[in-house]
C-alpha cells in the first residue's frame, strides 16, 4: 500500500444529533436493545467458535457438517467451517421450497423501460436449475470460473445462482467497464464462459455490451473463454460467432427444470469480484462458499431486521460486491422479496426511485449518499409527490455520509420515522462490519455508529495501538470474521501485504487493514472519514489512482500523469487528472477530450476525469516521488500546506498555482 508519510487524518466537526430507537421499533424488532446487542457481543468475543458455530448450524443448510470452526493455523488464510459441505443456490431456494415459502415472491424486476417481472421461489428454482444444466451442458465444470457481463436483468442473479449450484465461480464485471477492463479480468481469471446480453438500457440511452465482449475477446486475447451466452434485451442487431456464442433464449427454455445443487467444500472459491486498490491492477477478491453465505444471512437479517412481509430493495447494480450480497444473497438466503431495478434517475424519470417504492410498497430501502445528495440538491417537492409512506427502514453504503445529508435522508424520504443505518464495509469484507442496528442503536448523523457482533473493529496507529477517543487513525478489524475475503486471485503475497502487513505491530500479530481513516468518539461511535490510500471513491465507485494514471500514461501523447480526487458536493470525489505531455506535444481542447475518451476506453465511463489540467512538471520529491498530497490541495483550491522542503523544485508548485 502506498500511503503518504505526511498523511493526517482531519478530525471532523462534533455532531451531537441523537436519535434513539422508537419503543414500537425495539419491541418489534430481532434484538431488542442494546442490552441485547451486547450480550451477543460478549459472546461472541468470549466464545468466538461457539458463536460463529451455532449461527452456522442455525442459518445454513449443511449436506455435512463441518468438523472446526475456524482453522487460523496459517494466518492470514483462514478457512472457516472446515469440512463442511452446503451449497448457496440450494440455501438461497431449495429449503424455501421446503418451508413452504415456495410461492412467496423471491425477485420482483422492474426494467428501464416500464416491464415487471416476477419470481416466486419455485419459479426462481426453476429458472436457476435449467441455467445450470445449460452451463454443465456447455462444458461448465465445477471449479470452472463464468464471468457475467450483465445489465440489472433478473438473468444475472439467475445466472449467479446457477453457478453456485453447480460449484463454478463466478466472476461479475460491472457493465459500465469498458473491453479493456473486462479483458483484464477475464485473463486474470482464466474465465470459461462469458454471459452477457445484447446490451442494457441507462438512463433512457442503450448501452451496447456484447460487442465489447467480441473486442474484449478478440485476436485470441483470452483463449480460455470458449462459450459465449447472451441474453436478448435491447434487440440491437448483433453478431454472433458460430461455435462460440449462443443465445440464452435458445438454450435455457429446453432445460430441465431439476438440477440438485452439488454440496460444496465450505472453503471453495464461491466468486471472484475484482476491486482497485493502491497499485495499478485490479485485484480479484476472492470469497468462499460457507464463511461468505454465513455473513451475507446473518448482516442482512441483523441490519434490515427483516420480517416475512418486507419488499426490499437495494439500489446497487450486482457489478458491486453491495449487488451481490445485498440484492442477491443476503435477502434470498433470508428468503426475502428483493427488488432489483434495472433503471436509475434519469431525464424522462427523475422521480423513478420515488416511484418504484410507491408502486411496489418498498418497505426497506437500500441506497448510496451520492444519490441522496443529488436529490437533495434538487429538492423535496419529488419525492413528496410520492406516496412513500410504505417504507419501514432505510440505509446507506459506499462511502461516508455528511450529516446533512443523513438528515435529509431521514426526514425528507424516512419522514422521520424510519430508522436510518449507515453501514461500512468493503468489498473484501463480504458483509456489513460497522452499522447500527434497527432496535438496538441511538443514530448519529454520520456515524456507522458500533461494529457488528463478532466483529472486532478497532482504531489504532501504525504500530496497532487503539488511539484516544477522537483521535484520528486507522481502521482495523482484528480477529478474523466469516465472511472476510480469503485471498488475492493468483497472488497471495498481494493479499498478505496489501491487507495484513501495514499495520505493525510490536508482538509480530496480524491485524486486518483495508485502507480507510476514522476516529472513534468518546461514547465509542465510529465515524469513517473515508480512504487514506491511493483510493477515490466516485458516487460510490472505488478507483484506484494508479489505475486511472496508467490508463493516461498508455496514451502516446502523455509522458506522466498524476491522478487525485477532489471533494465534490454530489459525487464524494471528482477526479482531477495532472498531465505532463510528451516532448512536441501540444496541449489543446481536442487533445483534451481525446484523453477523456481514452480512460473511457481503457477503463469504463465511471473513470472519466472531470478535470485534465496540463503541466510542465510534476510536483516531486528529491528521491522522485511525487507529491500527491501537494496535488491534492491544489485541486481543490486549497492553500498548499505543510512541508514542502522535500520538493526537488520549488518554481513546479508556484506555476501550477497560476
Ligand atoms: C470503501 C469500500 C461495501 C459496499 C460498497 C463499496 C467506503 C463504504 C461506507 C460507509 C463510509 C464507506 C470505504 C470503503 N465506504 N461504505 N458507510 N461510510 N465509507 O464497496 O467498492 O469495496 O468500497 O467504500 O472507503 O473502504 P467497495
């Protein structure tokens, strides 16, 4: 991890909002107060095997037993429920079947332009069986990794849990990621089939995804891939390479509707789900089978104290680890309603979310503070058209949120009486670590308040000493927890170093570190104050710098390029990009968008710089660093200060302040 010796963490203003569980909430809800809460803390963190042991044997179905609990023998590769055997798509379905909740709505669909679709339990279970056979008959085997390259189409959770039942990773790449970027992954993968569509509709526009398979695919780029399913959605006239690609409408309908899910080791890979981190390629964060279904149940049950009744719906897209857990697993492990949207505000239907919980009576609403903020930037007189009254409990994820917003949130679309949980977690961490609790926790606006039970989070400094309340440090996790990633796809060495080996502490112990600052208040509130690595969080989307920066740097016009973000009202961050050209190169608008278009082409739309500003040098170290937090400062307008003795030349900084 690069981190900046010079790096602070800034305290934040201290907020003093406070609000308490209603009685009516606590009485109804799962655990009862914070009494309660506390004593499965204590439980857990006395008797961790027993814990995690009994919530497995409760939560999960198991084909058999698992003989240990958790075996830490080789830390940081932890294997949880060993020797166990159990099987998502069958936790996900199956047993509901057999509770008799097989006629229950399991996925209820909305797409972009007006459709709904809906799902029972039973007709998902068949749906997921015959996509199994489908990919077995394509040569799908067990342990063979199936990358999705999908719209927000009820296919791409069907196609996830058809890949779990028959023991086949996969592999989602979000679809706003351009060829390039899904080629890398594919490679890195050594994916065997690719399921995609035609393309997607985004925001009243058709986004094509098919043909950037073909590219992603061609000149033999990844010679793994042998079969390629497409789904039909926009209709866009396509090519289809005989031998390879074939059409889901063509192949999935024939299929039997039996396909028993295959018991699966707890430790197999149950998907990869590629993040950035500091360092320029993306990482495969691998999760497993038990250990990852285990902490999916039990957050989502905690967090949303969900009841039988409940529609919920997350607005995430299943490319994020936030779709995967909490549209998909989480609420189908629960057997839940789970909402999934294929649209987002946009021009012709800005009220579209508004709409959405009023036509389907949402009762627990799942979204990110980057939309929040755009809605409060154009004010309450939408959503209050809306009949919104159904909505029980609301929560937020991807990056932190300014009490302002918090309040908003709670007020304008909760009318004051929801339950408000703002939760922190990572795609490594598989599940939720720090958020309140529906009928446990007195809210702070901008707090992720405690963590979860069984999870020992922590602030400390670089030796792992927890720092003084209100103090700023890092924030760690501790002991190991069910469902933490297990490694780096083909690289242990990175998921060693990168998470476990940053922090230091004296006594040699391994302590879990993931890249954010925070401080923990006197009443023992956390408050995430977002990464202190080479990491900018966009509307909720996590870029890597360096990412961004090779992405410039590949093009022949650009000699070095220095990526930063700059706080932005709506977006968390904005990306300003510094660029130094090639010698004979000039600068100009042309050239300018030329290089927007090029990190679109390199990465995805989500990593499109909002600002390119041309130099003649980069603010460097003697020793040839550069100085990102120098940049930081001068992107955001602020006056550059702090230490600038370690500058090899002065007059860089002066120029790029005119
Ligand atoms: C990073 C992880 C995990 C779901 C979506 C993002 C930031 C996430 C919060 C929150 C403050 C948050 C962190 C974290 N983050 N939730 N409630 N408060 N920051 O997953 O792409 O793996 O990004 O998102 O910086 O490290 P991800």
């Amino acid at each position: 991890m690069t981190l900046e010796s010079d790096i602070k963490i800034e305290s934040v203003l201290q907020e003093d909002r406070i609000f308490p569980p209603s009685t009516e909430v606590t009485e109804k809800a799962r655990i009862k107060g914070f009494h309660e809460y506390k004593k499965m803390v204590d439980y857990a963190n006395s008797n961790p095997d027993d814990f995690w042991g009994n919530s497995a044997k409760e939560e999960l179905h198991w084909f058999e037993p698992f003989n240990k609990v958790l075996d830490w023998s080789d830390p940081p590769f932890a294997k949880w429920f060993v020797g166990g055997k159990t099987n998502i798509s069958y936790n996900c379905l199956d047993r509901h079947l057999q509770n008799g909740n097989g006629d229950k709505q399991a996925i209820i669909w909305e797409g972009e332009t007006g459709e709904i679709r809906r799902f029972t339990y039973k007709e998902l279970h068949s749906e997921v069986c015959k996509t199994a056979n489908a990919l077995k008959e394509l040569g799908i085997k067990k342990g063979d990794l199936v990358a999705l390259y999908m719209p927000m189409v009820p296919e791409a959770a069907i196609s996830m849990l058809a890949c779990s039942r028959i023991g086949a990773p996969h592999s989602v790449v979000f679809g706003g990621f351009s060829a390039e970027a899904l080629r890398d992954r594919l490679v890195d993968g050594e994916a065997k089939a690719v399921i995609t569509a035609d393309g997607g509709f985004r925001k009243d526009k058709i986004i094509s995804l098919k043909p950037a398979v073909d590219d992603a695919l061609s000149n033999n780029s990844c010679p793994t891939v042998q079969k390629v399913l497409v789904v039909r959605r926009t209709n866009e006239n396509i090519e289809m390479q005989p031998g390879r690609d074939i059409w889901w409408h063509d192949l999935i309908p024939s299929q039997s509707t039996e396909c028993p899910a295959l018991p699966i080791d707890s430790e197999d890979r149950l998907f990869v789900l590629y993040t950035s981190g500091s360092t320029g390629k993306p990482k495969g964060v691998v999760h497993t089978t038990a250990g990852y279904n285990l902490w999916a149940h039990l957050t989502f049950k905690w967090i949303f104290d969900i009841r039988s009744e409940d529609i919920y719906w997350c607005t995430a897209d299943v490319g994020w680890i936030t779709g995967h857990s909490y549209i998909v697993y989480g609420p189908l492990s629960n057997g839940s309603t789970t909402l999934m949207y294929e649209g987002v505000p946009r021009p012709s239907n800005p009220g579209a979310f508004w709409d959405v919980i009023q036509k389907h009576s949402v009762s627990i609403f799942y979204t990110a503070p980057t939309a929040i903020r755009a809605f409060m930037k154009t004010g309450r007189e939408l959503p209050d058209k809306y009949d919104l009254s159904s909505l029980r409990l609301i929560g937020t994820v991807g990056e932190p949120i300014n009490p302002e917003a918090w309040m908003w949130y709670r007020d304008v679309i909760g009318g004051k009486n929801c339950p408000v949980v703002d939760t922190w977690w990572q795609t490594e961490t598989g599940g939720v670590m720090i958020s309140p609790l529906p009928g446990v926790t007195s809210t702070k606006p901008g707090s992720a308040t405690f963590p979860l039970p069984g999870i020992q989070a922590d602030v400390v400094d670089s030796e792992g000493i927890s720092v003084r309340d209100n103090e700023g440090g890092y924030l760690v996790i501790r002991k190991p927890w069910p469902g933490m990633m297990r490694t780096v796809h083909g690289d242990s060495n990175r998921f060693r170093e990168s998470y476990w080996e940053f922090i230091k502490p004296k006594d040699g112990s391994l302590i879990y570190f993931a890249g954010d600052g925070a401080r923990r208040d006197s009443q023992g509130y956390f408050w995430v104050m977002g990464r202190v690595d080479d990491v900018i969080n966009v509307s909720g989307h996590r870029l890597g710098t360096m990412e961004i920066e090779s992405a410039l740097v590949s093009h022949q016009s650009v000699s070095e390029a220095a990526v930063v973000g700059r706080p932005d009202d709506l977006k968390g961050e904005a990306i300003v990009a510094f660029v130094t050209l090639e010698n004979g190169v000039e600068s100009s608008d042309l050239l300018l968008t030329t290089l927007v278009n090029h990190v679109k082409a390199e990465i995805g739309v989500i990593a499109k710089p909002d600002k390119i500003i041309f130099t003649d040098a980069l603010p460097k170290t003697r020793s040839g660093k550069i100085m990102r937090r120098l940049l930081r400062s001068l992107a955001s307008g602020k006056e550059v200060s702090g230490d600038t003795s370690t500058l090899e030349d002065v007059s860089v900084l002066d120029k790029l302040r005119n």
